[in-house]
C-alpha cells in the first residue's frame, strides 16, 4: 500500500496556507530544516505526523526538539534527513564522510530554497531538495514535494509551486 509523504524545507516561520491542502493528503510530512518556530511544527504535525529535522536559522527552542539528522526505515526505504547536506557532486563536508560510507536510498535536505530531484548514480541514492516553502529568501517561488514510498522505492513525485505570498 505504500505511505505518501509531503516534504518540505525553509519555511522561515510562515506555513502558508495553500500547502495545507497539499499536505492534508499525506501520511507523514518530512520538514528538511529552518523550520522557524514550534509552532510551525506543531502546525504541520496536526495535519499529518511530523518528522523534522533543525536548521542554521532555527533557536534553541527547535534545535532542542528537533536533532540536525534523521535516519531512518520507512517502507523498505533507508531515508537520511539533514538541513545542510549539499547535492550529488558537492556534498556538505559534515555529510560526505558517511555519505559515502553508508549512502542512503533517499538523501533529502534544505537550505538552498532551490528545488532539486537527482539521482546520484555514484552512490545509488535519490536526493531532493524541496526548496523554499516560506516566504523569506532568495526564491520567487514557494515550492514542496509529495511523493509515494512503496517496497523500498520511492514514486509518483509532484511538486507544487506557489506565487510567493509578501
């Protein structure tokens, strides 16, 4: 049967309204760092269980609740959750050691507020990164992913793009 997943990253402490539908048809949300408050996450775990991981910009408070990595096994799918974790050919220096040691099947961070899906053929893993879901940075456009994890394999990606709200 499989799990659908939201992800998303940068929300800088705004949830905007427009992703919550888009959410709303997940089982678990997966927020990749700078999620700006608590109450975000509180926020986003009232629409689905939430897995999050804390970023450069987040306080004491979010750093407290949420570690700067996540492993896990969801599915059948090994799945490495960072903030800072670069892109397949640039990697992040904290990440690389044990990336390439222990790849997982699906690496996904934040922080450049660009929205990326690769491969790493090196490494055999998937690598998103859902952009920006907030409304502070460099994007013009709000972005997140939705995607299914069944029998190890991850599928059915969508993305949606949003006007940035001011």
């Amino acid at each position: 049967m499989g799990k659908k997943i939201g992800c998303l990253s940068d929300t800088h402490g705004y949830l905007d309204s427009r992703l919550v539908s888009f959410l709303s048809e997940c089982d678990e949300i997966w927020h990749a760092g700078d999620i700006g408050s608590n109450l975000i996450a509180e926020d986003l775990a009232r629409i689905a269980p939430l897995k999050a991981v804390s970023g450069n910009i987040d306080d004491h408070e979010v750093r407290n609740t949420y570690p700067i990595h996540q492993r896990f096994t969801i599915e059948g799918l090994d799945v490495w959750i960072t903030h800072i974790g670069g892109y397949p050919g640039n990697y992040n220096q904290a990440v690389k050691p044990l990336i390439f040691k222990s790849p997982p099947s699906l690496f996904v961070c934040g922080h450049s507020h660009i929205l990326k899906v690769m491969n790493d053929r090196k490494l055999g893993l998937l690598h998103i990164n859902p952009g920006a879901a907030g409304r502070s940075g460099i994007h013009k456009v709000q972005t997140a992913v939705r995607f299914m994890i069944e029998d190890g394999k991850t599928i059915d990606l969508e993305v949606i793009e949003l006007q940035r709200q001011r």
